[in-house]
C-alpha cells in the first residue's frame, strides 16, 4: 500500500491480510464517526507478487525493472521502449518470514541506498555488480543460469504491458490532449517500473512520469545518457 503522486519510497507499506482487515475496519469506523464529512486520505494498495523472481550466489534478492519510455503521440498512439533499462536489487535476502523488513521486499533504490547491504556499482564495465546492474546483463546473467531461452519473448511481454497500460489512460489523454495541447510538438517520457515473477512474467509495480535522469553512477550514465540520445531522435519529427 502507497499514497499516490509520492515518491523515493515515502510511505509504502507491506501489509498482512491481518494487517488489511484491520485497517479497513478502522478506516469504515473513521468514516462513520466523522461529522465533518471530511474524507480519508486515498491510498493505492496493489497485490504483492508473492513468488518473485530471486538471483544472487547463496543468498537469493528480489529486484525490480527501470524501463525508460518515449510516447510521441496519443492520437495516433505511439510508443518507443528504449532497448537498455536497470535492474535494481534489494540489499536483504528475500524471506517472507519478516514481511515489515523493507530492504528485503521494496526495491525502491530510495530505500536501498541507505542500508548497510547496499553496494553501489562503480564501474560501468561491470553492469552485472553491485545492488544495480544493466537489464542487458541481467539478461545475459538469466541465460547463463539457464532461467531464460529466448530474450526476445520476455521483451515482447514487457511491450505488451507497456502498451496496455498506455491504452488503458487513452481515453482520459486524448480529449486534454486536443484540447489544451498542439499535438506536433509534444512528448512525455516515462519510467516503467515492473518486476518478474518466478515464471518471467511481468508485473507492473507503477508508471512514473519525468523520470529522473540524472547520472548518479558510472552505469547511471552508461544507460541513462544514450536514453537522452534516444529521445533527442525519437522526438524530431514532432519537435516545431
């Protein structure tokens, strides 16, 4: 459970089932006793993927997907998934013993960076190192331990989430977009943020808009600076 439009991990909850009952038995009193009318604050709560894809040597960590994407257009839609993305890992091995042990569930980087188990990635030469690494070695790293055939397959399940979710606010964009925006010269990135389970499918943990891009790492700026580069080609034929 999160609050919406938050970030760097800010009030994100793992809650048990004893945990949800719970709060929604608070959250119906609250709303009944108010007599102001004042309404509870809004809070996303998503499924937590339960049987997470797990990769290290002995102890095994949960990681997450930072994919970066480029739409140019709504109406007609188009949509451009940069071929580079980041894998971040947790810095706790997975248990699901200790639900409430936050560097061991939350990938969020925010989070991570600040544990004792975080170990940042100083050199871009080895994308496969550290509590951050390159989806291409990640790739390769699933084919060397033979959890992975054919590459391909796992990015054309990634598209198809991708676009899904794009289709799915289509309906909201397109009217604003007529209504308040010159369609020749307008663009959005966005960072997608997904997670694999155990059978490699995707699970769309949540789409950010503006994603930073700043180079904090070597391998920062070994993905992030050729995605500007991306961007810079993708979004010329409908610069003014």
């Amino acid at each position: 459970m999160k609050p919406p439009a938050s970030a760097c991990g800010r009030g994100i909850r793992i809650l048990t089932h004893r945990d949800a009952w719970r709060m929604c038995e608070d959250a119906r009193k609250l709303s009944k006793k108010s007599k102001t009318g004042k309404q509870l604050k809004a809070r996303i709560v998503q499924k937590y993927v339960a049987e997470p894809l797990l990769l290290g040597d002995g102890a095994r960590y949960k990681f997450d997907l930072r994919l970066y994407v480029v739409v140019t257009s709504v109406d007609p839609l188009r949509i451009y998934l940069f071929q580079e993305g980041i894998a971040r890992f947790c810095t706790a091995p997975y248990s699901l013993k200790d639900p409430r042990n936050r560097f061991a569930h939350l990938t969020n980087y925010a989070i991570n960076k600040s544990s004792d188990g975080f170990v940042e990635n100083a050199d871009a030469q080895r994308a496969d190192a550290g509590s951050k690494w390159s989806l291409s070695a990640l790739i390769r790293t699933l084919q060397s331990q033979q959890l992975l055939g054919d590459p391909e397959m796992l990015m054309r399940d990634i598209r198809a989430v991708i676009c899904k979710t794009v289709i799915a606010a289509e309906a909201h964009l397109t009217p604003l977009l007529h209504q308040f925006a010159d369609q020749s010269s307008c663009f959005e990135l966005f960072g997608f943020d997904m997670m694999l389970d155990a059978k490699l499918r995707p699970w769309l943990i949540e789409v950010n808009v503006s994603p930073s891009l700043m180079g904090g790492s070597p391998l920062d700026r070994r993905c992030i600076y050729p995605f500007i580069g991306f961007v810079d080609v993708v979004i010329a034929p409908v610069s003014p």
